[in-house]
C-alpha cells in the first residue's frame, strides 16, 4: 500500500504539471472556454489530494533525501548555463528559446505580430508550458528579462527536484545506495562515443574531450538524447518526460491509482505533445505488460467525472497545437534515403544506444526481462516515424520510454547477490554505463567554454535573428489561422 508520503509526491507531480496549464488557459483563451475550464482543472487537483493518514514508517523524505536531491537538481541545472554560474546556454537557447522567452516577457498573451515578408496577422503557436512561469513573474517586475530567465531556471530545477523525489521514493528500500542513482540519472546516456568513432566522427583522444562539443548526431537521421543533453538543449521536453515516466512507473508497480494516468498525459500535453505521446505508450505497455489494463479501465469508470474534466481540457489544447501544423514534414524512415544505409545505421544504433544495457539489465533482474524487451521494441519502432527537420518524434518520444531502461539498470547495479555470474554481468553494465557518461561530459565541458548571456529584445521588434522569427520555420511557432479557443489580441 502506498504511504500518504508518496500520494503526496504524485499530487506534487501533477501540480507541477498542471500549474503553467491554468497559467496558459487564463493568459491565452477566451473567458468563455477559460473559466469553466480552470473550475475543472481545479477540481481534478482537489479531487486528487491525498487524504489518507497513513504514515510510512521507513520515512523516505526524510530531511537528508529531501535536501541532497534539492542540492543536486540544483547544481545539475545550474550547468545548463540558465543562471550566470560559470556555464552558458546552448545553441538551441541562442537561436529560439531566449526569444520566446522575451517575446513571452515583452508582449501581451496570445502573442501575435505581422511579418515584413507577410500582410497577416500570425498568432504564436507552440508547446508553451514550459516557457510560460518565466516570462509571468518578469512581466509581475515590470517585464524584467533577467527576472524571466532567473525563474525560468528555478522553474527547471523545481521540475528536476520532483523527479529526483520521485526516483528516490522508488529505491527507498535501497537505503543510503539509493542516492547513487541521482548520479546514474543525471549521466545515463547510449555509446556515443562509440558510434561517433565508428562513423569517423569523433577521434577518442584526450584533446577531443577537452574542446567539448556535441557527439549525439553520428547516426545521421536518428538520436537518442542523454539525459544532460536533454536538460541543457529541450528542457521542455525532458521535464515532462522525467516526471510523467516514473509517474507511470510508480503506478503501475504499485498497482494502484491507476485513475491518475489520464491526466498525466493530458497535463503534458502543452509542455510536449512528442513527450505526452511517449507517456502514453509507455503507460499503454507498462499495463499491457503487467496485466493490469482491464483494471485500468475499471478505474477510470470508478473515476467518470474526473476522467471527463481531465480529457475535456485537452480539447482546447489540442486545438490551439494543431492549428497551421499541417506544413510539417512528416513521413516513415524507409520511404526516404537508401534502405540498406538505413538498416546498417539501425543496426548500430540500436544496440549502442539502448540494446545493451536493456539485455544486460534483464539478464541481471530476470523478473524485468520481458518489460525490458517490450520497452526496446517499443523503442525501436518509434525510430520508423519522421516528423520535422530534425525528427523530433524519435528524439522527444523516447526520453519516457529510456527511463525505464535507466531504471531498470539502476536496480540491476545496487540489487545484492551472490552469484559470480551476476557479479561479471554488473561489472560489463558498469563498463558501458561509464563509457556512455563521455556524453554528458562532453556536454558540461560544452557549457563550460561557452560564454554566458542574459536575455535580449524579442527579435519580432529589433533586427535580430531567430527561429522564432524565421520564415522557413514559421509553420513551426506561429500560425495564419488561430484555434478559435483563443482571446482575441
């Protein structure tokens, strides 16, 4: 039976996921649609909080847990370059999210504006969760960019702190090892070092990790992220990942509240739509796997009128992402390139970024083999689907779903035994566990060499660049014709 403790980390979860939702829903629609739906959304966190007594005798937020893995989420974001802490942003920052972020600061919700290459009224369109607490507390200091980028980092490490939380809770019987794990996280990543060196991409001398640099494209059309790599370049993305995955994880081991997976993929939705897809399937098979989603669908019965509430807000949502969505390149991955060149780059890609430690964890802790090997294949399905520039779909679906490959060689590593077989096993999953943390290295030293910056005059007023404003990736962020949801400007 789960504690009150842990109830209460789910609700804190959904709250966090929820809370730049109510600010979206206020700031962005029209009263009409707004009210009624901030009333729902409030009843669905009400009717969430736990209020059972039972207290948990192993006490897993105790102070030291609580406070070790604040210290640590916050160091791990400060290496983001988000404050002036010797590290600066990444080239994804430079060129769309210091932007939006002062776009969002400057000027007034919905945002529009009219383009010198166009006569038309665009309105932005875009996943805004992530971006929206900044900007409200600058615009509440007199539209302070400093103040938005600040937040926006205390934002990031709030969201990095409850998936800390969350993971702890789920190695609470682990003791003090517990703690290894945070470190594991913050480092996991796939052989790129490895495949980059294969590809001739990346020489493995000393001089090549000092200059830093990115190592993650050597597979051409498909990445993988690690975990730093996500945090420092699509936080937006990897936040929700993290906290909706090891929602769903939690869940489905325990077997219970099983009610509360609707609206954590619904409550991601605006953070990510790739990322709530990526909850989702992982949830799908999680019950799939354990039996138990008849039992999920007699939950969501039990549930009727929350489950209701929850799924009526994704409407407006999904409206406002879809609108002006269709020049969106989108197509399979052998429709386009040379089948042959395809495969071999699979069959690289597959056992380097994930296959390894998803066989070796399975054959440490048998009793997760089989959701090992539904999470690979599930994996290496979505790797068959491209859509955008730089297919986004493998790149921000697959964040939920490596959590569990994480998890699972976490166990595997700090879960005792006798057996010298088990013993060799672990040593070879530590060994390619450390060659993959290369990546993360590169990553922080990346940060490290670059100079940091504080936000700038949205582009949409000055004559600077970015993708925010760019013609070729206008379909991406704004569109002609508004979702009829929305206020008008």
């Amino acid at each position: 039976m789960k504690t009150n403790r842990t109830l209460l980390l789910y609700w804190v979860s959904l709250l966090y996921l929820l809370v730049p939702v109510v600010v979206f829903v206020m700031g962005w629609l029209s009263w009409l649609i707004a009210l009624p739906l901030t009333a729902l959304i409030t009843y669905v966190l009400v009717s969430t909080f736990p209020r059972s007594q039972h207290s948990d005798p192993t006490n897993p937020f105790a102070l030291k847990t609580i406070v070790f893995s604040g210290l640590t989420s916050l160091a791990w974001v400060a290496t983001s370059g988000v404050w002036n802490l010797g590290f600066g942003r990444t080239q994804d920052w430079d060129v769309m999210r210091n932007d939006m972020l002062s776009t969002l600061t400057k000027y007034s919700w919905p945002v529009t504006s009219t383009f010198a290459d166009s006569s038309s009224l665009w309105t932005m369109r875009h996943y805004l969760a992530f971006y929206l607490l900044g900007p409200l507390f600058g615009k509440a200091t007199g539209e302070n960019l400093s103040v938005t980028l600040f937040a926006t980092g205390v934002w990031m490490a709030l969201g990095v702190w409850i998936a800390f939380l969350l993971l702890l809770d789920l190695f609470s019987r682990f003791g003090n090892r517990k703690y290894i794990i945070l470190f594991l996280f913050a480092g996991f990543s796939g052989l790129d070092a490895i495949g980059s060196r294969i590809q001739g991409t990346l020489s493995l001398r000393p001089s090549s990790l000092i200059n830093g640099g990115h190592i993650e494209w050597w597979a051409e059309r498909f990445q993988f992220s690690s975990n730093s790599t996500l945090l420092h370049w699509v936080p937006q993305h990897a936040i929700p990942s993290w906290i909706g995955a090891l929602l769903v994880i939690h869940i489905v081991r325990s077997r219970k509240s099983l009610s509360l997976i609707p609206i954590i993929s619904v409550a991601m939705v605006l953070w990510s739509p790739f990322s709530a897809l990526g909850v989702t399937l992982l949830a799908v098979l999680l019950l799939v796997n354990a039996g138990l989603f008849v039992e999920f669908i007699y939950s969501t019965r039990a549930f009727r009128f929350r489950t209701f509430a929850i799924l009526l807000t994704a409407i407006p949502l999904i409206l406002f992402l879809q609108s002006g969505t269709s020049e969106i390149p989108q197509s399979f991955l052998f429709s386009n390139g040379d089948f042959s060149h395809n495969v071999a780059l699979l069959a690289k890609f597959i056992p380097l970024e994930f296959g390894l430690i998803a066989i070796l964890a399975g054959l440490i802790i048998r009793q997760r083999a089989k959701e090992l090997a539904i999470i690979s294949v599930a994996l290496s399905m979505v790797l068959m689907v491209v859509i955008g520039l730089y297919n986004d779909f493998a790149m921000r679906v697959s964040p939920a779903l490596l959590v569990v490959i994480m998890v699972n060689a976490a166990e595997a590593l700090i879960t005792p035994s006798k057996s010298m077989k088990i013993h060799a096993l672990r040593i070879a999953l530590v060994c390619i566990l450390a060659i993959g943390m290369i990546t993360p290295l590169f990553e922080m030293i990346s940060r490290y060499q670059t100079p940091y910056t504080g936000l700038q005059s949205p582009c949409i007023e000055t004559t600077c660049e970015s993708d925010l404003t760019s013609l070729g990736l206008r379909n991406y962020n704004w569109t002609e014709t508004p979702a009829g949801v929305l206020r008008n400007p």
